[in-house]
C-alpha cells in the first residue's frame, strides 16, 4: 500500500498539535494513515487505500458510514434548522422518554457532551447526593480523562496514573482489581462509611473487553445497598452496543443506581448523558443542588441523530444483524487461533470482539468457550483467560501492535490501534465482509 499523503499530512500535524494527533490512541508507529471518507463498512484513507473498519469510532457508528436514509434526513433536517439556541428543544425530551423506556435503571435522565464529561458528572453526582469523598474503580477500567479516575494503585497507596493530577485527588479513590470479590468487600469492610459510590463498567472495554465472573456485579449491587453507596454502572462503550436496547445492565440483570452513556446515544456525534433513579439524578440542579451545566448540553442535531438511530434499531433487525456477524467472527477467530495460537483468548459479546494476546493455554481446549471468553468456571480456559486490566497488560501487548494490527492492516482490515479497545460491528457489514477479514486473521496469526 502506498502512505505518501497519510505521510505527509502526519509530518504537517506534528509541526501544530502535540504528537501530531488530538487523541493519543491515534498516534499509531510509525505514523497514522489519514481517513478520508468512509463507504458503509469501510474507510477510504488520503491515499486512496480502502480498508474493512473495524474501529468504527470506537463504537459509535452502529450502522457503519452510510447510515439509513430515514436517520440522514433526520439529521439533515435539523442541521438545516440551526445549529444550537440555547434553549430546551421538543427533540431533547423525545430522546429522554425513549432512553427511559428502554433502560431499567433510568427514569431520568441528563445529556451532555462526551463521556468523559458523563463520568465526571457521575461522580460528582455520587459525592453530593451521599455526602461522601470516596469512589471506588477497577484497575484498568476507563472513565475518561478525569482526575477522580486516573489513579492507579491500591486501596491503601493510590496514585495518580498521568502527570497533572494532585496526589490529594488520587487520595479519594479506592482502585480495586475488576472481578475480584475478596478485594472489593476488603474495601467495604476498611471504608464502608466512606464509599460514595462503586464505578464500574459492566464489561471492561478498554482492557480487551473483559467479561464479568459470575456472580461479581451482584456483589457490587449488595456491597453498595449494604453501605449506602451508589453503584455506578460507565456504560459509555457498552451501551445500546451490548445487550440491545436495554444495554449490559439488561443483559446482565443488575441495575444500578446511575448510569453514564455516550457513543451511539448520540447517533455518532458528540454526546454523554447520566441516567439513573429519578431521587438521585434530580440531585443536579436546578433540581437539587450538586452543580451540572453545559451550554452544548443536549444539542438538537446530537439528540435528532441519537433518537433517529436508536428508534430505527428498534423497529428493525439491527441487533440480530451485527450479533451474529460478531458471534460468527469470533467463533471464526477462535477456531484460527486454535490451530495457530492455541494461547490467545477471543473475547467479547454481541456486536464487540478482540483477540487477546495471552500468553498460556491449556493442555486440552475440549469444551472451550467457542465465540468469546464468557468466564465459565467450568471452561478449561479459565484459569489462563483474562480476568483483570492487569491480565490482559500482561499479554503480548507489544506483538499484537507492531506485528499483528500493522499486518491486518496490509491486508486491507482497520482494527484499533493497540491490544486494549474494543472492536465493533456494524450494520453495514456483511458475511462476506467477515470471511474477508478471516482470511486476513488467518494470514496474520
């Protein structure tokens, strides 16, 4: 493939933006190619080159590039209208009845503008509505660029993750390992009185998509009603993506107090939204009196595109679509990894997926999960597949991203950047699209 524009345009943007790029995960070695348009479920670079997309914004674009054309004139219309105004729209409560009606956890609800923004509101929301300090997040788990979550270490030492983090904020959060029971009631028992709120995605999706054991969110769910904490459930990447329109929750059958969402409730552009009981998220002013505010907050365009996706997957086939395309590409993936390399762990559900480059296998996989790590006790995986952040940290990360995604990507197959994100499909792939991408794992691995 030839890169000379992506090339150039990468040599430009490091001459103006920090490392070239405005989101770090972009700054693929030795450069990034430059995304021209995309074409249904594929994206065209600057050089013309054409490739399966995988990322689809990592997460958001559930009908791939070419959306409906019920949802597109929605959008257009909207657009055509006005930009913004700086007042309630009808559009903005249309979207909140539908999100209600489809969420167990939310009967209210509030937009904002990322899920960063989302997160930081969450917590905020917790600290004020129980009138404590301390959160309580899995190691590596992610909420976004805020300063409540980037912290690392444990219940006793934690620290902040990057720089430009005071030591006095890291200090409020309590980071515990994800599905570890032991460690999370070790808190509650050391800091119970203390605990705001548990923040949690119900599947990690920035650690290579690691599912729940059985069991674990129940716990959460009782720890938090035990000591009177809100538990949070972050799901920015899972939701409308895992488990259909009534999200993970709904698919795992624990409701939490609050939600924080983003990606496709937004249709594709920028969005996040808090939702959960009406007694907690009617804390936010002018309501209550924990302070939430943003002049972009539920834009009639991002509301428009968000109620039109979400409406349309509810009156069409959508979720049946992409989860068989994703259970079909895993059980395609597992069966190649098998033969080639029996260690890796395939993971996700539903419409997400990723290969994890983990690093032992068992001796027999007879009666091995067969369309992605689903943590079954009784799987002879389980002992070697991933359960933490730090498990899936401590796989072959450095092959995965500089032989494997740059050798998909010579064939033509987009995937994210590094072994952590999840992939995605969409509405725009087709069966042949995952034979495709087959072949291609099957040349890679």
């Amino acid at each position: 493939m030839n890169h000379e524009r992506s090339r150039e345009l990468y040599d430009r943007a490091l001459s103006v933006m920090p490392g070239g790029v405005n989101s770090s995960v972009r700054a693929v070695r030795p450069y990034p190619f430059f995304i021209e348009r995309g074409d249904g479920a594929h994206v065209v670079d600057a050089d013309g080159n054409r490739y399966l997309d995988y990322v689809m914004g990592y997460g958001p674009l559930l009908y791939g590039h070419d959306v409906p054309e019920e949802i597109r004139s929605t959008i257009h219309s909207y657009a055509d209208a006005g930009p913004m105004y700086g007042a309630p729209t009808e559009i903005e409560v249309e979207h909140a009845e539908f999100v209600a009606r489809h969420v167990p956890s939310v009967e209210s609800i509030r937009f904002v503008n990322s899920g960063t923004e989302a997160t930081v509101s969450a917590v905020r929301l917790a600290r004020g509505y129980t009138g404590r300090d301390k959160i309580v997040v899995m190691r590596g788990g992610y909420h976004g660029a805020q300063e409540s979550t980037l912290v690392e270490g444990s219940p006793e030492n934690p620290r902040p993750s990057t720089a430009g983090v005071p030591e006095a904020f890291a200090k409020h959060t309590l980071p515990v390992p994800f599905n570890d029971e032991a460690a999370v009631r070790e808190v509650f028992e050391a800091h119970g009185d203390d605990v705001a709120g548990v923040l949690v995605e119900p599947y990690l999706g920035n650690t290579g998509i690691v599912a729940p054991v059985d069991g674990y969110h129940e716990t959460l769910r009782d720890l938090c009603d035990e000591h009177g904490a809100l538990l949070v459930f972050d799901e920015v990447i899972t939701g409308f993506r895992v488990g259909g329109l009534a999200c993970a929750q709904g698919k795992l059958g624990v409701t939490p107090d609050v939600t924080t969402f983003g990606k496709i409730i937004g249709g594709g552009f920028p969005v996040g939204a808090i939702g959960g009981r009406a007694e907690v998220i009617e804390s936010f002013t002018p309501a209550g009196d924990v302070f939430q505010s943003g002049t972009f907050s539920g834009h009639p365009v991002t509301m428009a595109a968000g109620h039109a996706y979400l409406t349309y997957a509810a009156e069409n086939d959508v979720y049946e679509h992409v989860n068989r395309l994703g259970e079909r590409l895993r059980r395609g993936i597992t069966d190649l990894c098998e033969d080639r390399a029996p260690e890796y762990t395939v993971v996700g559900t539903d419409s997400a997926f990723k290969t994890v480059f983990t690093r032992d296998a068992p001796a027999d996989l007879a009666d091995a999960c067969e369309d992605g790590c689903a943590q079954r006790s009784d799987c002879p995986r389980y002992g070697a597949c991933p359960k933490t952040g730090g498990d899936v940290a401590d796989a072959a990360t450095e092959r995965w991203e500089r032989v494997f995604w740059q050798a998909m990507k010579e064939q033509g197959v987009f995937l994210t950047a590094n072994q952590f994100e999840s992939q995605f499909v969409s509405y725009a792939h087709t069966d042949e699209d995952v034979e495709e991408t087959l072949e291609a794992y099957k040349t890679a691995l």
